[in-house]
C-alpha cells in the first residue's frame, strides 16, 4: 500500500533579493559554525579562512542555502558580545556571498550582527528567539526584505534544558510558531518571506524532540516553509541507546523521514551524505 506525502504547503521562499524554489525533496542548509564551542564542530572552522572554505566545499557537496554563526547556542554555552560575533562572522558572510550564488544565511540573535551581515551579502535571518530576542530584529527584516526563520525555544541556551516540560509538545510549539508567525506580519514581514522551525533539542528532551520530528507535518498548515534542525544532535545516542555511536547514520535516517512528511529545509552538517541518501530515497520510490 502506498501513501502519498502531505500536502507541501509554499512552493517558495522570499528572500532579500532571491526567491528560493522548492521542489519534491527539502533544500540542505548546510551548517558554517565560526565559534570554539559548538557541540559537534567547535572551533573546526573558528579560523576565518577555514571557515570559508568549509562553506565552499558544502556548496560543492551541495547546499542550497549557508547558514553561517558565530555564537554557539548549545546547551548552557556563553553569550558572546556583539563586537566579537561580527568579527567572527563578517568576513566569512562576504566571502561567501561573494563566491557562491547560494543564499546565505546569518544565524543570530542580535539584529546589530543581522544589519551588518545582511549589508554583506546575507540574505535571511535565522533566529533561534523567534525574532523576538532583540526588538528591533523584525524592524531590521522588514526594511531589509530579508528572509526570516523564526524557531521555537523555551528559555535561552543557557536555561533551556532545566527540565523542560509540556502538556502537549506539539500542540504548544505549534501555537507559538503560529503566534511568531502573526507576529511578524503584524510588523510587515509578507508571509512568504517566512519560515518556521520547531527547534529540534532547543528546550526540549529527547522525547519531546521525537515526538516533533513525528509529528511535524502538523507545522505545515502555518503556512510558512518548515525548517528542521536535527543534525548529530543528541536524541541520535538515545535512540541507538550507544553515547558514542556515529550520528551521520542516524542524521540519514531522520532526514528520510523529515523528506517523507514534506518538510521544506533541513539544517545539516553533512551535506553530501545526506543529499545522495535523498536522492536514492527520491529515485527508488520513497516519497510516494
């Protein structure tokens, strides 16, 4: 018996000043970590150029869309001043705008670091407060046209994992995305420069996180273009029930699925495994 995909919702993505297509299978956003403590990759690529280059070996493999940062929200990680997180990601955002026709994007938290990397080529914003950390961030996308992706998450990276607790995870996340969602368009935002993520791990437990990757087509009736950020993150341990298991395996599996229920963009660090896997599911009859 067959089944076919949810209905896909938007078709594209606004940005600054490209429209990003989608099609049957979620773009790849490919991770470029400027920081020396990001759970998986920290201080991999702090090195500017480094950095760069990473970014350009992810196009090749790839990417869709960069999303470069340059302060670590992992949990309990420490905040890091504006001055610096420009220095960090500045000049990689230029690079990169510079050397690739592949959007990039600026993942902050700080519409004083979204303004100058916008100004450098940027062209979204992804926000893991939604937007809502720093008021004068929708201001910012509004009179930019930037693209926005506004995510879920309960508390700050350095409170978010102190038990967090819900009556209904999916329920609850959906009706703040919803509430971000109309948030930003009261502001000006248009609702096709919006997109959502349920912020995989991001005040959540292992549960929680599960529940949303089985449930996140629920998202898909906001509609907004659904962003999912599960790359080597830590439910891949609990469920293989090993804490030093190899997380590619299972970044695969879960973006198989994430590309079954119609999710629009998948943050990842791996970019070329997870494309050929993507490819193979397409091509072999997996997504209908």
């Amino acid at each position: 018996m067959s089944h076919s995909p949810p209905a896909p919702g938007p078709t594209s993505w606004r940005l600054k000043s490209v429209t990003l297509e989608f099609g049957p299978l979620p773009r790849l956003m490919g991770i470029v970590n400027v920081t020396p403590d990001s759970f998986s990759d920290g201080g991999q690529f702090f090195d500017t150029q480094r950095a760069i280059d990473h970014g350009m070996r992810l196009v090749d493999e790839g990417a869709d869309l960069l999303d470069v940062g340059g302060e670590s929200t992992r949990p309990y990680s420490t905040p890091v001043a504006p001055d610096e997180e420009l220095r960090r990601v500045i000049p990689v955002v230029q690079a990169l705008a510079e050397r690739t026709r592949v959007p990039v994007s600026i993942d902050t938290s700080k519409a004083a670091v979204a303004r100058e990397a916008l100004a450098a080529g940027a062209e979204i914003i992804n926000d893991v407060t939604g937007l809502a950390g720093d008021p004068a961030m929708a201001e910012l996308a509004v009179a930019t046209g930037a693209g926005v992706c506004a995510m879920h998450m309960r508390g700050t990276p350095q409170t978010m994992q102190n038990d967090p607790r819900y009556d209904d995870a999916v329920a609850e996340i959906h009706a703040y995305l919803a509430a971000r969602r109309d948030a930003l368009l009261a502001a000006g935002l248009s609702l096709d420069r919006i997109c959502l993520d349920p912020g995989i791990g991001f005040g959540k437990t292992h549960e929680h996180s599960l529940t949303l990757l089985r449930h996140c087509e629920r998202f898909l009736d906001l509609g907004c273009p659904l962003l999912v950020g599960h790359s080597r993150k830590s439910f891949i341990n609990y469920v293989l029930k090993d804490k030093q298991a190899e997380r590619l395996w299972g970044n695969i599996g879960v973006s198989l699925a994430l590309a079954r229920r119609g999710v629009h963009v998948i943050r990842i660090h791996d970019v070329r495994p997870v494309r050929d896997a993507l490819r193979l599911f397409e091509a072999s009859g997996g997504l209908r």
